[in-house]
C-alpha cells in the first residue's frame, strides 16, 4: 500500500511539473511579448528621463558648490573649531547665507530674482449697511460685497553672500475697486553674522508676534484677517505697522534660551482711517520711532517663543477729510477747528506663542499709551487677542478672540471704542497652494449694537 | 453566510497586526544617522540643535561657516523621521518655509536630493552640509562623518529614537 501511494504521488506530481511547464511555455510563445516589450521601452523611458533629472540636479549642486567656494574660505584649512567640548553646535539665529542659496521648487527665478505671488478673493457680509475697518472695496449701503484684497508680489535677490535686497509689492483694492500700489517692504539686507543683522528700508515693526509672523499674505494667516489690534495702519488698524529706517536683529548666545533681540528706529508717518465708516482718515505725522524688543525660543519647548517689546513715538492727532485735506483735531466732542495736538506714543507687548504638532496658540497683549507733550490727560488703551487652532488632515478649526478697550475721550482711538468679541472659522487647504476660509465674526461694540459678520475668503500662493 | 463575517473580521485583524508588525519591525531596523562633513569638527548635536538647523534658525556653526541641509524628499524614510523630529505635516513644513522666505530669513526650502548617494555626495562636497541619512546606507570609507546625538552614536544604547 505505501508502494501505491508513494507512486500515485510521484505521478501527481510528475503530471503537475508537466502541466505548469505547459502553461509557461504557453505563456511565453504567445503574443503577449510585445506588451512586454512595451512596458520594458516605457521603463526604459521613464529612467532615461529620471537621469537627465538627476544630471540636472547634479549639475545644480555643482553651480552651488562653485558659488560657495568662491567667496567663504570654504576648503582645507580654516574650519572652525568647537568652543564648547560636546559640541559645536551652530548659534542661534538666521543669517541667510548658503542655506539660502538652496533652491526651492517653491520659489520662481528670473534672472537671479526670485519672486512668489500671493493673491485672495473676499466676500463679506454683515448685518449692518456700513462698512468696517474702512477696508477695501465695501460699499457703503450693502451688506456685503466680494473684494479682492491684497494682491502680492514678493522679491528676493542675492547680491553677495551676506547681503541681499527684499521687496514685497502689494497691490490693495480701494473704493470703487480702484487698486493703489503699496510698497509694504523694501529691505537692503546685510547679515554680519548670527548676532547682527541689519535691515535697511522700509519693513514691518516687530511690535508682538504677529507683525513679525504675518505680512500681508493671507494665505500664510490661518484666519480671513488679521486681529483687528495688528491689522494694517492703513486698514484702520491700532498700531504703526510699517516704518522706513533701519532694524537690527539677532541672538544672544546665552545657552539654551534661546534669546533674540530686535532693535528698530525709523519713521512710520502713519495714516489710518476711521474704522467706524465715518469716512476720516488720522494723520498722525509720526516722529522717528524706537523699538526694543526680546523674544525667547527655549530648546525645551520647541516652538514655544515668549517675548515682548517696546515701542516709543511721537505723533498727532490731527484729522483728514477723504480727500485728503486737513480738518482739524479730534476731541471729546468730536472734530474741533484746532491745530492737532502732539502726544507721547509709547506701545508695550508681551506674548506668548506656540505652534508645532499641528497646534497654533497665539497670545499677545498690548497697552497702548498716549501722553501729551504739554498737558493733559493721559490715555491707556489695553488690547489683546488669544487665537487657537488645530490642524486635522486639510482641515484647520479655528476660534479667535480679541478685545479693545478706548476711551471715547481718547482723541486718536475715538472711533474705536470698547469692542471685543470671538470669531470661529475652518481653513481648508485644497492644495499646497490654495485655501479656502469661512469666518464668523461677533463684535460687542459700546454704544452700537452688536455687530457680526461671515468672511468667505480664497486665498492662494503661486 | 453568517459564519463568514466573523472570520472575515479575524483575517482583517491579523492582515492588519501583520502590516503593523512589519513596519515597527522595518522601523527597528532602519535608524536614521546625522551626516556632516567630515572637515566639520562638529561631533555631537542635541534633539533641540538638530531641530534648530532643520528649522532653519540656526543657519551656521559656530564659527561663521554656513549650514547647508540637504532633506530627502517625500515619502521617504528620512524625510518622515524629519518630519516627526519637527512636529510638523508635510503641508505644515512647506507651509514653514514659505512663511520664513516671506519672512526674509531665506531664500528658500532646503535642496531636496532624491536618493542617498545624491545626499552623501553634498554633504560631502559642502563643508557645512548635514543631512538625514538610514544607517543602513552607510559603508565604511564614504566622504562624510556621522556624529553623535544627545552623546551616542547611532546603534547605541540611549541613541534618541530618530
């Protein structure tokens, strides 16, 4: 019997051997080769083409190697040595300099000048017919209209290892979507070292964080706007955020604080309308102004920044007509026939701001003070805003809120008031490239009924 | 008909288990090293100093010569490690270094080299260059230096899960 059986298997398998040879050779005498054929040509392609790729990537790094060598004394002999035993680790601040030469994809490069535009589309909608923050194209007697916002055309060029020119050019939509050209930064950069760093033309004040963080790209913002606190001076925003002049930055190396610094003296000439729709603009014909600020970014906590800053000025109150003509100063009671008054502006900031594994907490206070030169009464304004948010996949869940707090006898904030209020929102990220927002808006408002608005925006980068 | 659905669930779950299983043990088995130039006297760097220089905060060694990172592109091994030493998306690192172009702190996002000979070969070439690299790639005699991370070599005990 096991004679049988192990035979009976032998055959088996003996018969399976010959029937899968049989289909393999039918398989390969049919005429499905050419496919084959044709798949191995379109393989062949296809690395053909990823060669040519990586040449060109070759050839890339050769062009960056060569640039690199030329100016720093790159090879055998001075390298650096380590101070500290354990290490020597790199110190601790931005010095764009051959990290910068690396190419992005991201970045456009024509001639040397590498460029990015930035551009949004606005529909906003309130339940009142007047508008707000006086931005835009809102028409007074709707509701709500779409508006295109800033448009931006941001530019950078290399000049030497350590120094380089930035632009931002932004073109805003004004009444009856007119657009006027703003040059909202124009830096001639140069970067001593880690610790110095000097910018030179016109930029934005790094009073608090966001100013810093956020220039007038919106797709970069979580939010639709920006806290009416930071929003832009010309917008009818609280604070100078631009000024022409000369900013210095750089860190401290004092271990593993990670302590920073930025010094700033320029003029900011200032010009922000009424942001209750009353149509006046103030010119607040700014002195030169002093920024000292210091910002922390302990290794501990990474992305954890924790700083503050002070700001000093000198400017007036003196009120525009829309037309641009004088009128006169603001009061307690309103417009008076009388030369504008000077004050002692000075802006103190503190914030705290976390944003790693897909979290943004932004917390920034402000106390805005002014004081006349001859006599009077002093004004305080205190201002903040807390914004949180989480990224989920595409999505990011927002909810801000922020609080104003003018005296209605202060005579360059009057048409601020006490507001305060949240805003909830979701910020969709298509693309890499493209993002849409909802925003809801409620404002408490002294003296005027509540206010509250829907923000749709579409805001996209290329 | 009814039986099958409960043993469809099992095979799942064990399909699943199985999947899991295998890529801890493939993430076992493939540390990432932190590769400079040789010619860098650099020998160790802490999680927070790797953060900083793959950030971009921290753009040169001390003593003035330029960081130049090299990062692997999506989808890899060293790219997913980078984005997890970072906390970040890959949108939110992208989104990262746009905002710091904007910024004016660079000019743009690091060189991203599509294999780990490219990689080898810039870190190699750039004094300053540093990069992410699987341990596995690495074969005696190659023109770069792994160093230390928070004081242990790659393999070691008490070498930071990278």
């Amino acid at each position: 019997m096991p004679n049988r059986i192990a035979a009976a298997t032998f055959t088996r398998l003996i018969s399976g051997v010959l029937f899968l040879s049989g289909i393999a050779g039918a398989q390969s005498s049919e005429p499905a080769d050419q496919q084959t054929i044709q798949l191995l040509m379109q393989q062949v392609k296809q690395l053909q083409q990823q060669q040519l790729a990586l040449q060109d990537r070759i050839n890339l790094l050769e062009a960056n190697q060569k640039s690199s060598t030329e100016v720093p004394p790159a090879t055998p002999a001075p390298v650096p040595t380590p101070t500290r035993s354990e290490t020597a680790t790199p110190s601790q601040t931005p010095a764009p300099s051959e990290t910068a030469a690396a190419s992005s994809p991201e970045m456009h490069n024509l001639h040397g000048i590498r460029w990015r535009g930035f551009g949004e589309l606005d529909y906003k909608v309130l339940n009142q017919r007047t508008p707000e923050l006086g931005t835009y194209g809102f028409v007074p007697g709707s509701a709500g209209n779409f508006y295109v916002g800033d448009f931006d055309l941001f530019l950078t060029s290399r000049l030497t290892r350590k120094s380089s020119v930035l632009s931002e050019i932004d073109f805003e939509e004004g009444d009856a979507q007119r657009f006027k050209v703003d040059l909202r930064r124009m830096l001639f950069k140069y970067d001593a070292n880690d610790h110095l760093r000097f910018s030179f033309g016109r930029y934005q004040t790094s009073i608090g964080y966001y100013n810093w963080a956020f220039s007038s790209a919106t797709w970069l913002q979580t939010t639709a706007d920006r806290p009416l606190v930071m929003e832009y001076a010309s917008n009818g925003g609280l604070l100078p955020t631009q000024a022409v002049g000369v900013s210095v930055t750089g860190s401290i190396p004092l271990g593993r604080v990670g302590l920073n610094y930025v010094a700033e003296y320029g003029s900011s000439d200032t010009v922000r309308p009424d942001i209750n729709g009353d149509g006046l603009l103030n010119d607040e014909n700014n002195g030169n102004q002093i920024n000292l600020g210091f910002f922390l970014n302990p290794d501990r906590v990474f992305g954890l920044r924790i700083g503050g800053s002070i700001y000093h000025d000198q400017i007036s109150d003196l009120v525009l007509s829309v037309g641009g003509g004088p009128i006169g100063a603001q009061g307690a009671g309103g417009i008076a026939p009388s030369p504008s008054a000077r004050w002692n502006q000075t802006i103190v900031n503190g914030h705290i701001v976390y944003i790693a594994h897909g979290i943004e907490f932004l917390n920034e206070g402000f106390l805005i003070r002014f004081a006349p030169t001859i006599a009077g009464e002093t004004f305080n304004t205190p201002a903040f805003y807390s914004q949180f948010s989480k990224k989920l996949g595409p999505v990011r869940p927002f909810v801000r809120y922020q609080y104003i707090n003018a005296s209605p006898q202060n005579a360059i904030y009057n048409d601020v008031g006490l507001r305060y209020g949240p805003s909830f929102g979701l910020r969709y990220d298509a693309n890499d490239y493209i993002a849409l927002k909802a925003q809801l808006d409620h404002t408490v408002r002294r003296g005027l009924p509540d206010l509250n608005g829907l923000h749709l925006q579409l805001a996209g980068t290329f | 008909m009814r039986r099958r659905k409960p043993v469809l669930m099992k095979l799942l779950a064990a399909g699943l288990f199985g999947l899991i299983l295998a890529s801890y043990s493939v993430a076992q088995s493939h540390t990432i090293a932190v590769i400079v130039n040789p010619k860098n006297p650099v020998t160790n760097l802490t999680l927070g100093d790797l953060r900083k220089i793959f950030t971009g905060v921290e753009r040169t060694w001390h003593g003035g010569l330029p960081v130049k990172i090299t990062v692997r592109g999506p989808d890899t091994l060293e790219r997913f490690v980078l984005l997890r030493i970072l906390g970040m998306s890959e949108a939110e690192y992208r989104q990262y270094w746009t905002a710091k172009v904007f910024r004016g702190e660079a000019d743009g996002e690091p060189v991203v080299l599509p294999s780990f000979g490219m990689t080898k070969e810039a870190v190699g070439l750039f004094p300053g260059g540093i990069a992410l690299v699987d341990v596995q790639d690495l074969k005696p005699g190659m023109n770069i230096k792994v160093i230390k991370v928070e004081g242990h070599m790659p393999g070691e005990p008490g070498y930071p899960n990278l």
